[in-house]
C-alpha cells in the first residue's frame, strides 16, 4: 500500500517487464542448450 501512496518509486510495468526479458532470456537459454546438445529433452512416451 505504501508504494502507491509514493509517486517517486518505479511503476509496477517497470518491474512486470523486467521479469518478462528475464523469462525470455531463460527460454532462450534452454533452447540454444537444447539445439547444441548440451542437454536432451526426455523421450516422447509414445
């Protein structure tokens, strides 16, 4: 309740966007990993 009584801290879409570059960067990540082979996605169960 205090961060929107205070006009000077940062917008909540500040911090909404910050957590969806991070998520990017983590899918990112794991589909570089599994394209170079580094890890191996589990076998289809069928």
């Amino acid at each position: 309740m205090r961060g929107m009584l205070n006009p000077s801290k940062l917008p909540m879409s500040h911090y909404i966007g910050r957590r969806l570059w991070f998520s990017a960067a983590i899918i990112a990540l794991i589909l570089l990993a599994l394209a170079t082979g580094l890890i191996q996605p589990n076998p289809r169960p069928y």
